[in-house]
C-alpha cells in the first residue's frame, strides 16, 4: 500500500531519534524523483517523490548517480550541504514530512530552510523552502494552468495542500460514528475518515466480524485500531504469499487468514528497504531503458521489412531460365520475324514435343534487340541473386544479433545493464553518442554463481561482455556453456584446470538456459565444449561465435536455483 499517513508517522516516530541533531555531508539525486541525504555516520536518508512510490525511510542500498548532477540536487547542494536536520515534523493528518535544517547559507551566515516532502499519490512534491516560508525551488513546478487551487512555484509562499472533506478519526465520537445499513462497510470509511487507507479500512470491517457488522462492532474494531495507534504501538509488517510480497501496514493483519503470513521487521526502513528494491528497480530499468527498446524495436521491424523484400526480389529472380529461354528462341525465329511485332508465336524446341509458346516483345525494339533484352535481364538476375543470397544472409545474421539485444534487454538487473547496452548499440551505430565523449563509464561485471561443489560459474550479462567473458577472462581449460540456437548468455564454468564434477555442470547448464530466451520453456538444448573450442569469425558481431567438440545437457530453467547459487 502506499505510505498513509498513520503509517508515516510511524515512519516519522522510528527516524526522528535517528535524524535530529545529524550534519547533512552529501546530498545525491540519483533518479528524477530520489533524493539522497548521506548523514555522518555513513546512514543514508531517502527522499522518494516518485508518484508510484512517495516516501522517505534510510536506506543501505548504493544507487548509481549519473554523471552530471540534476539542476534540483545542485541547488539542493548550494544550501543545503554541511546542514545540520533540527526537527523532523509531520503535518497532522498529512502525507506531508518537512525536514528543518540549519546551513550556512553563501555569506556564511546560519540560516533555516525546510525541505519538504508531500508524499502524496501522484500529486508527490520535494520542495525547499528558505526560513520566511518562500518557496526556493522543487522537484515538480505547479503552476495556475496545472492546478487553480494551489501553485507551488519558486517565489511564493509555501502553503500545505488542500485538505480533504473527511473527518478526523481520533476526533469522532461514538454518537457520530454512523455506519450505513446498505453499501460496503470499508469503502465507507475511507470515504468518511482520513488517515484510513482502503488496506487497513478492510482490516477494521475484518476484525468487527465481516462486511455484515453492526454499528456497535465496527465502532469497537475501530475505537481498538485508534488506541493502538494513538499508543504508537507499531510493529513494522509485510504482508506475504509464498514467495509473493502481497503489502506492508504498521499493523499485523488478519483479513487474509491462512492465505498469508506477517512477516515482521526490526524497523520500517528495513522494511521500506527490501518493499521498494525490486519495484524500485524494476520502474527505474524500464525508464532507462524505454529509448532502448524502441530503438531495437525499429531496427528490427525495419530489417524484418526489408529481408522480406529482398526474398521476393530473390524469388523472382529463380524464374531467369525463361528469359534466357526466350531470348534464344527469338534468335532462333529471327527469320519469322519483323520490327513493329509485340509477340511471336513459336515452337519450343527445349521441351519434348516442341509445344508452342508466345514470347511478348517491345514492338519499339527490333527482333535481335528483343533478345539482347531478354539475356541482358536474365544476366541481372543471375548478378542479382548472387548480391541479394548475400545481403539476406548479412540481414539474417544482423536480425539475430538485435534478437540477442532484445533478450539482454529483457533480463536487464541494473542500470549499468541499460549502460552497457547502449554503449554496444553506439558502437554498433544504431544509436548516436549522446553527451560528451570519453566520460568516465564503470565496468560492469560478470553475474558469479558458486556451484555446490565450489566452482565459479560466471555469466555474461551482455553481448560485449560475453566477449570479453569468453575470449579474455576465461582460460582455455574452462567449460563454456550456451544455448543450442537460442538467444542467451555466455556461461564459463571455471574449472582451473581439473575436470568438473557433472553437477557444477548440470547447475551451469541450468543458470545458461534460465539466462537465455528458453527461461520460460523446459528441456532446453544447452551446448557445452571447452573454451579453446570456441572461435569468433572475422568481423562477426559482439557476441557472436562458432564451437566446435561440443556435447548436449538437456535441462529445464530454475530461478530459485540461481537465486541460491548467486553470490551476493
């Protein structure tokens, strides 16, 4: 669910001890809607205005950052950097969480500025303020045409959102706690307190008895959640199926029964934490990568259109034998014929029983010139199946090296994969270097698995790097592992030399065909040979290669077992 505002003040109450009295020593921006307070002490505060995903908790995990700071976490910089957090407040009732700060503003005076957080749906906002209550700048400029109630717009004063027509929960009274008879009893609450997300509203209607409760059961399931959380008695829980994460509340709930366990946590950035990293990492893949794929996509649907040309051009030009047919039967007829004809009549000697055939001819031509037209085309054509058997093998093999693209692309972890792949996709001229040349631009390394027996199983995460994995770092004694004519990963099992037991084998097998386009498939063909074996064609694309010696594992794609054998 997202962060209501019990929940954030849940939030608020297990980090204002953690941030009160802490020097801000960096500040980072490492997406669009992040930002990254590193306090001394090496803790990491997050700052998370994504209208998917508001909220703020510390952190543990390193982001990267590109290379040139955004403009907002320059400025945030400017004033910001070398702070010291006062108070952490949240307004009541609210979404909205202002960190107070002390800096030393340019003249080196101390000054106050309020760095505010609204984490509020799709609505979600970080605005610095200076200590008059003026608004210095945000992460998202509102202005009247975007909204007529509220602007929020470098200069103006800061005001909070407009607050909704609900009623205080802690405020109410019994004798005005007047459920409906008819309509859903949690769809009622939300609509008629605030503070009540639609997860919690079902947890109440739950433990009253069910959508069925009277007045009197729903008002002490409600009066017992509101003790609960006036006591500040939070436990910080997550809400799973299996492997499945289904939500996370402050509360443990019962609503899902035997469906679902709680799971709890020490503390809710931990929880926050380990919530948000795979979402979080999944929506900022697909932002980094969403030129990439339209840029692939295009290629391909523009290659696939012109192979598909180039096989009807090619087809055609298997029926040249007519023409070189005719051009020697008007040679042999030229006595028949005459300038001004535009057909002729005659008898095919080539074929058994000399069938009689017409041959169309340009009445602009003369009889012999009919001829040279006629073996002058079948010569083209000869010339142009020669040139266009090549260009469609050319077209083929770079059709299969954009599917190998596609399929990294697919199974991209990181944004360093998106960074990879776009700099094979600029090498490979598909895509125009953007920004300065010669920048710096981390290495990425190998995925490192660890089979049961010990032995180092490495897997190319992209078409350049499984060169450099295969031809470089490998040593001729090891076994490579790929997927019979399928897309995929190189895999080196790294053996140093002794022979592999068949299970490091099996288990790499395993990893090559869950890293290729058979994930989804079982029995998937995995080739294996030793690296001296395999060899990379002259000009060949990045990736691509030619084995030889090679035998067979035939096995079915196990994520679980490459989740047990990563090594972290």
């Amino acid at each position: 669910m997202p962060l209501d505002a019990v929940c954030l003040s849940a939030v608020v109450a297990e980090l204002t001890p953690q941030l009160v009295g802490s020097r801000i020593e960096k500040i980072q921006q490492p997406s669009r809607d992040q930002v990254i307070l590193l306090l001394r002490g090496n803790r990491r505060l997050l700052l998370c205005a994504s209208p998917n995903q508001p909220r703020l908790h510390m952190t543990a995990l390193l982001r990267d950052n590109p290379t040139q700071p955004p403009m907002f976490c320059m400025l945030l910089r400017k004033y910001l950097s070398g702070g010291r957090i006062d108070a952490v407040q949240q307004a009541p009732l609210e979404r909205v969480v202002t960190l107070h700060i002390d800096a030393a503003n340019e003249w080196g005076e101390q000054s106050s500025y309020s760095l505010i957080l609204e984490a509020i749906g799709r609505h979600a906002n970080l605005i610095l303020c200076g200590g008059d209550g003026r608004i210095i700048d945000c992460l998202r400029r509102v202005d009247f045409e975007m909204s007529a109630q509220r602007q929020v717009l470098p200069g103006l004063y800061y005001h909070l959102p407009p607050q909704q027509p609900r009623q205080d929960p802690f405020a109410v009274t019994e004798e005005d706690f007047t459920p409906p008879t008819d309509g859903p009893l949690d769809e009622w609450l939300v609509s008629a307190f605030t503070a009540i997300s639609p997860l919690m509203a079902r947890e109440i209607v739950c433990r009253a008895g069910g959508p069925e409760a009277d007045a009197a059961s729903l008002w002490d399931a409600f009066s017992a959640w509101r003790e609960a959380v006036i006591a500040q008695q939070f436990l910080p829980t997550v809400i799973r199926h299996g492997d499945k994460v289904i939500d996370f509340t402050y509360q443990p709930l019962f609503q899902y029964g035997e469906y679902a366990e709680n799971v709890t946590y020490d503390t809710f950035s931990e929880l926050l934490d380990g919530y948000f990293v795979r979402r979080e990492q999944a929506e900022r893949v697909k932002q980094k990568g969403q030129d990439l794929v339209k840029t692939v996509t295009n290629a391909t649907a523009r290659l696939r259109r012109k192979l598909a040309l180039q096989e009807k051009e090619l087809s055609q030009t298997r029926d040249r034998e007519t023409l070189r047919l005719r051009g020697e039967l008007i040679i042999a007829n030229l006595y028949r014929m005459q300038r001004g004809m535009s057909a002729v009549a005659v008898e095919n000697y080539y074929e058994e029983g000399s069938p009689t055939i017409e041959i169309p001819l340009d009445v602009r031509l003369s009889p012999r010139e009919n001829a040279d037209r006629y073996f002058k085309q079948y010569a083209k054509a000869k010339t142009a199946e020669k040139i266009l058997t090549e260009q469609i093998e050319k077209g083929n093999t770079e059709l299969s090296y954009l599917e190998s693209v596609r399929q990294e692309m697919e199974q991209a972890e990181s944004e360093q994969d998106f960074n990879d792949i776009r700099a094979e996709l600029v090498e490979g001229g598909y895509l125009r270097q953007g920004g300065k040349k010669g920048g710096f631009q981390r290495q990425s390394r190998p995925r490192e698995f660890r089979s049961t027996a010990g032995l180092r199983i490495l897997v190319g995460r992209n078409n350049a790097q499984n060169d450099k994995l295969t031809h470089k770092s490998a040593q001729k004694w090891d076994i490579w592992l790929h997927t019979q004519k399928i897309h995929g990963s190189h895999v080196i099992l790294c053996t140093d030399g002794a022979e592999p037991d068949q299970q490091s084998l099996w288990e790499a097998a395993m990893l090559a065909a869950w890293f290729s386009q058979g994930r989804e498939g079982s029995k998937v063909p995995v080739d294996y040979t030793p690296v001296k074996y395999v060899k990379k064609p002259p000009q060949a694309r990045p990736g691509m290669v030619i084995y030889t010696t090679y035998r067979t594992l035939y096995v079915t794609p196990d994520g679980d077992l490459a989740a047990r054998l990563a090594v972290k």
